[in-house]
C-alpha cells in the first residue's frame, strides 16, 4: 500500500494519517478543509507553498528523499533512525 492510498479521515493527512487539527487543515488544507500532507510527512517550505493543499510544489520531496526532513529535532523522536548528528 502507497501512503496516496491511504483512507484518512477528515481529520487525519491523506498522506500518512496523522491526526491534524481543524485549523492546520482550514489554513493548509484544500477546499473542503483536507489536508493531503501534514508536517509529520513533508517539510515546512512545502506545506506553505500547497502540498498540504494536494498542490505540486517545485520544493523536494521528503517521500522521495528519505531523509530529506530529518533533523536533530526530529532525530530525537525516532530513536535516532535518522543518523543526526545529536539533539
């Protein structure tokens, strides 16, 4: 199963079914308020430019690039997987 596959709620990313709240979703999300990508599963620069919006943005893509998202911070809360270089 792809993450595009995924049945998410109204509340959970389309993406990687994290729960997002109404209002990451009513300022990101697309017209009926779903967000297709969270800020658990793409990077900041891209949400704000639309992807939580099901828009195509020319920023790389975590999902293509595996560790394209991960920092320290995030390092922290995976134990680690992402090889960053401390907290």
């Amino acid at each position: 199963m792809t993450p595009l596959e995924y049945e998410a709620s109204h509340s959970d990313c389309r993406f990687c079914g994290a729960h997002v709240s109404t209002d990451f979703r009513r300022t990101f999300g697309d017209e009926q308020n779903v967000a297709h990508r969270c800020l658990s599963c793409d990077s900041r620069p891209r949400v704000q430019a639309g992807s939580a919006a099901g828009v195509s943005v020319d920023y790389p893509d975590p999902a293509e690039q595996e560790f394209r998202n991960r920092g320290p911070r995030v390092a922290a809360t995976d134990g680690g997987v992402s090889g960053g270089g401390g907290r």
